[in-house]
C-alpha cells in the first residue's frame, strides 16, 4: 500500500496508530526501510513514530522481526561470499539444454573485514 493510498484516522491534525500498521511496518523493515523511511510511510514525524513504537508493542515487535529476517538474510550471504559455494549454470550445448556445477571461491578480504567488524579482538591480535 503507498502512503497516498492509506486514508489515516487523524485526531488533533496527528495521525492516529492503526492495528494494521504493525503487520506494514514488518514488511517495510524486511525491505530495509529505516525509522526515517517509516515516518515517511506512514505520514507522521519521528516523534510520532517513536511514540508508536513505545505504547503498541505490536508495532515495535513486527519492526524488530521484519529487521531481524533481513540481517538473517545478509548474514547468511555474507557468510556464504566468504566460505565460497557451489552454484549451477544453465548452457545451451547443440540445442539441449544442460546444467553444469561449479566452485564459486570464496573472498578472504571479506572475511577479514566481517571478522574485524563482529570480533575486534581477532583484528587486535589478543
């Protein structure tokens, strides 16, 4: 739903939480939308938005899972960029079409830099 699609309930002129948010603010966080990203969304100010978040626990958890999946879902990549895969790639070969595996090495600078990032002590030496 896009923010001109929604028709808020506003009391005072201030845009009032609906239970429906919570469920929309989840999948916006799953496509990595941020606090700012939210209040834009939803047509209200950061203040407004921490406000929500603070008194509907509903909406404060579905943000929390929504960002949750998506760091699962980079993490996982990341992890696998630097240990490397297997992949498949489809060719065409006389007009057949066949499969063929193949090693994607993975990337020590990478590595470094997650490991650097997630246990500075590895980077320290100690």
């Amino acid at each position: 739903m896009r923010p001109e699609d929604k028709t808020p309930s506003q009391e005072n002129g201030q845009v009032q939480y609906c239970a429906e948010y919570a469920q929309q603010a989840e999948r916006l966080s799953q496509l990595g939308l941020d606090d700012a990203d939210l209040a834009f969304f939803f047509g209200v100010n950061q203040g407004t938005l921490d406000q929500w978040k603070a008194e509907q626990l509903e909406f404060l958890t579905g943000i929390e899972i929504g960002r949750l999946t998506v760091e699962g879902i980079v993490e996982r990549a990341t992890v696998r960029n630097i240990t490397g895969y297997t992949a498949i790639k489809q060719r065409v070969l006389r007009g057949r079409v066949i499969e063929l595996e193949y090693h994607v090495r993975g990337d020590p600078w990478a590595g470094m830099e997650w490991l650097s990032l997630r246990k500075p002590s590895w980077v320290d030496g100690a």
